[in-house]
C-alpha cells in the first residue's frame, strides 16, 4: 500500500491535490492510504516550500501547483 501525503492549509488547491490523487490512485488499481498535512512545522520539516505539495512513500515529488491527473499517475507508477 502507498501512502500519499498532501501537504498543505487544507486551502481548496489542496483539497483538490488530494482528491486528484485518490483519483489517480482508483484509476491505476493501486492501495492507497491518502491524507492531509495541515500542521506547519511538518509541512517545513518535510522541506515543503509551497503548497500544495506531495509526498508518496515518504519522497516529495511536488510542490506548488494543482499537479494533472496524468502527472499524478506518473508519480503513482513510477
């Protein structure tokens, strides 16, 4: 199973980031456990610099921006 952190305020950028990747996830077949990071010092200790950000298995593989679906599959596969 992969687990998913979205890294944000809980802003509607984020919401959307999060569901964007239960979306993507669905789509591809693959268990995953997606939550939100709201709390601030864990945004900055995961070296977050803008939100809405993205980590899967413990990599951060975006920051800023509401990423595609298809960029959210690429992430998903690779």
């Amino acid at each position: 199973m992969k687990e998913i952190i979205v890294y944000g305020s809980g802003c509607a950028n984020c919401d959307k980031t999060e569901q964007i990747m239960k979306a993507a996830a669905e789509k591809l077949g693959i268990e995953a456990n997606v939550r939100k990071e709201t709390d601030y010092a864990k945004i900055a200790m995961a070296g977050v610099v803008r939100t809405p950000a993205v980590a899967i298995d413990g990599k951060l593989v975006h920051s800023g921006g509401v990423p595609d679906l298809e960029k959210a599959e690429a992430w998903l596969a690779g």
